[in-house]
C-alpha cells in the first residue's frame, strides 16, 4: 500500500516521540511492503515562531490531503503568556475543526508489567480494559462567545458551552457502535443536575440508546464520574462524554496504567481517505512536557501506539497494527522502561527494542 501520513511534531518533547514514531513506521513499511510517505510540518509554538499562525494554511492544506495526520504534542511555557496575542493550543483545536475529527476515542487497558506503576492497588486495575469517546469539536472550547473584556473597570471574561442535538447524536451512535463490537457498556458522563447542555446529552444519548438493545447505557455526573474512575474502573467499558470532561478524566484514566507517556488516541469524523477509511488524526493524549523535553527520555509509547491505530482505522492494516501493539507489549514485558515507569530506559533504547521486537515477529512479505 501506499499512504500519505502528515506529521505534526510540535514543541517540547513532540519532535522526539514523532521522530521515534517513524523510524517504527518505517520499520513496517519495510516489513510488510507497504510505502508510507512521512513529511513534517508545522504547528503550534514552532508555527507561531516561524508563521505568527499557530496553523498555518499549508499545514492544515497537507493534512486535508493526507491519508491520516499524526501528531506530537504543542505548547510550552515561552509561548504561555496569559497575554499572549496567539496560542499554540489554537493550532491543535484549528486543527481537529479544520479535519472535523469530533471523536476522540482514548483506550485504556494497563499492561500486566506496569500495574504496579500505578498508584492504585493492582487487583483493582488488572482487569481495566476501557475506552473514552471524547467529543472533540464542540462543547466550552468552541463556544462563542469566547472572550476577555473591562467593564466598569472590572476585567470579565467569558467561555462558552454549547451543543447541537447532531453533535450529541452523532458521538452517541459511534459510542453504542463501539460498545456493542466490545463488552456491551456505555457509560455516559455529564452534569445534567446543573447544566442545560448536559441534560440535552443525556435526552440524546437515551434516545440514541433506544437503537441499541444489546448495550447497556448507565448515566453518570461527572464528578461522580471521576470518583468511579478509581473505585471501579473495572467496571467500564465505553465512556462517552463532552469536550471539557473527556479532556480531564482520560488525563486521571492515565494513571491506570501507570503514566500519561502510555496512552495513545485517534480522532476520527465523516471524512474519508482514498482509501474509502476515516482520515483520523492521531496523537497521544499527553502535552509537550516542558519539565524533560530535550532530555531524551520522553515515553514514546503513547504515540507509536497512536501510529498503531493509525494504521487500523485509517488505512486497514491490522495485521501492522497489532504487530506494532505485540511489539509494544513485549518491550513493556522485557522491562524496558523509560523514566516515568519506574526504569532509566531512554526513548531512543525504547524504541530500539519495540522495533527489534517488530522484526522478530515478522514473517517477511
Ligand atoms: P504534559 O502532558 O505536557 O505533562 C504532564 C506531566 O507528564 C509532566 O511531568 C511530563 O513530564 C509528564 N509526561 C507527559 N508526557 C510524557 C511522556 N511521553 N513521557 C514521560 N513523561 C511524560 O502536561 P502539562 O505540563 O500540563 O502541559 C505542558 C504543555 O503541553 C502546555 O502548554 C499544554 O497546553 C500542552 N499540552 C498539549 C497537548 C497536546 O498537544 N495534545 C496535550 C496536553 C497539554
Ligand atoms: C489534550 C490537550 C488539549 C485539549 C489542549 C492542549 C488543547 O489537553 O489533547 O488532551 O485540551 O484537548
Ligand atoms: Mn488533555
């Protein structure tokens, strides 16, 4: 096969975990005969620098042609001023509204070496084998209007929460779609004692349910939602929820397998690649980590994983797919770790040894 894959590294240890990413893409591509064409651009603070556009049109234009989009991660504290005219986080929300990837699924499933990388108890997450469906293209980062302004010399400042009954309805039947082809569970999250938007989801969601009698639905309040995460994560299977409380509880469902570095995401929407597949826009769930980027220690496995589903979901190779995922099994298993879990192993001797892993379960094409 051949396939175009745009690469966004951004800022901080972005570069370094794409950089990794490739030489493992690469790896399959040889492997399995396949040509996947890689080129870098830019986006985020590095944009900013060099285009005063944190998404800057050529980026957005090599993404919208691109078979799938994989992406570091942006921001840093040089462009943090809370002044500052220009945000490399715009980049990242341009982005997802500019390919309409309003799904964000984040999988959860800590492996059996790192359970004691947790801070929880190890019999409560070794049976955790979860999935969030984060909406991703609406909701309070979106919302209009969205401003900062002085009023009777006061400074106010306002956000926005809002959503389209089809943009719950539409995330919903992805859920219950998930749901139904894994353990027949949706949870859905929201805070519908208190907002409108919420009670607006769980009216669509429970309708939505109506098409899906072999999937159970539970309703839950986030803050609920967040003490569950911990007391019962065993329990869940899909989660689906809004923007804002996806973003902070997959953050806290990280710590299930033991580090942020670990968890892999693919954002995916209605529109299709040549090759008839959702061009998905793939990323770690973790930021550009100012505090060791430049190290060379930075856990690649959250973006090679993200790479794996690339793979899945926007070209239909699952065969590579999961050899990158046996791979990354077997590197953890070895006890190959890199600082976050507990081990000295850097990024690059990580990746060395999921690619010599690669090639040892390879049968040549
Ligand atoms: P962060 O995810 O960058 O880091 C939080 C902690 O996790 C840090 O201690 C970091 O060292 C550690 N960590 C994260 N990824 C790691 C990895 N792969 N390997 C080892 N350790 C890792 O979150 P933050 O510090 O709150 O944010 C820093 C910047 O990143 C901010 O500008 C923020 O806006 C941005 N950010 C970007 C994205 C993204 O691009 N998708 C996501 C989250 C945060
Ligand atoms: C994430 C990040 C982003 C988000 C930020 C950097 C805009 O935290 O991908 O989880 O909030 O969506
Ligand atoms: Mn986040």
């Amino acid at each position: 096969m051949k396939a175009t894959i745009a690469c966004l590294p951004g800022d901080g240890i972005g570069p370094e975990v794409i950089e990794a990413t490739q030489t493992v893409l690469k790896a399959v591509a040889e492997a399995y005969g396949h040509s996947f064409e890689m080129e870098n651009y830019p986006i985020g603070g590095i944009a900013i620098d060099q285009f005063q556009n944190p998404l800057p049109d050529s980026t957005l234009e090599a993404c919208q042609n691109a078979d799938a989009v994989l992406l570091g991660a942006v921001g840093g504290p040089k462009w943090d001023a809370p002044d500052a005219p220009m945000r490399p986080e715009q980049g990242l929300l341009a982005i997802r509204k500019g390919l309409g990837v309003y799904a964000n699924l984040r999988p959860v499933k800590p492996h059996p070496r790192l359970l004691h990388a947790s801070p929880l108890k190890a019999e409560k997450i070794a049976e955790v084998d979860l999935i969030f469906v984060r909406e991703l293209t609406s909701g309070i980062y979106f919302g209009q209007p969205k401003k900062r302004w002085v009023e009777e010399g006061e400074e106010r400042a306002v956000d926005t929460l809002a959503y389209r009954e089809g943009e719950v309805r539409r995330i919903a039947h992805l859920a219950f779609q998930l749901a139904s082809q894994r353990k027949c569970k949706v949870t859905s999250i929201d805070k519908a004692n208190i907002l409108e938007t919420s009670r607006l989801w769980r009216k669509v969601v429970s309708e939505v349910a109506k098409e899906y009698p072999d999937v159970t639905l539970e309703h839950l309040l986030v803050d609920a939602a967040a003490m569950y995460l911990l007391q019962r994560p065993a329990s869940f299977d899909v989660l689906v929820t809004e923007n804002m409380f996806g973003d902070i509880l997959t953050d806290e469902a990280s710590m299930l397998t033991g580090s942020m570095g670990n968890m892999a995401s693919a954002s995916l929407g209605d529109y299709q690649n040549q090759h008839g597949k959702p061009r998905g826009l793939y990323e770690p769930i973790h930021g550009s980590a100012p505090d060791i980027a430049g190290k060379g220690i930075a856990n690649p496995v959250g973006t090679i994983l993200s790479a794996a589903l690339l793979l899945r979901y926007s070209l239909g190779l699952e065969q590579e797919a999961q050899a990158i995922e046996r791979a990354v099994d077997e590197t953890l298993s070895l006890g190959i770790l890199s600082p976050d879990l507990g081990g000295s192993a850097n990024t690059a001797a990580m990746t060395r040894v999921i690619i010599e892993r690669l090639a040892a379960a390879t049968v040549p094409a």
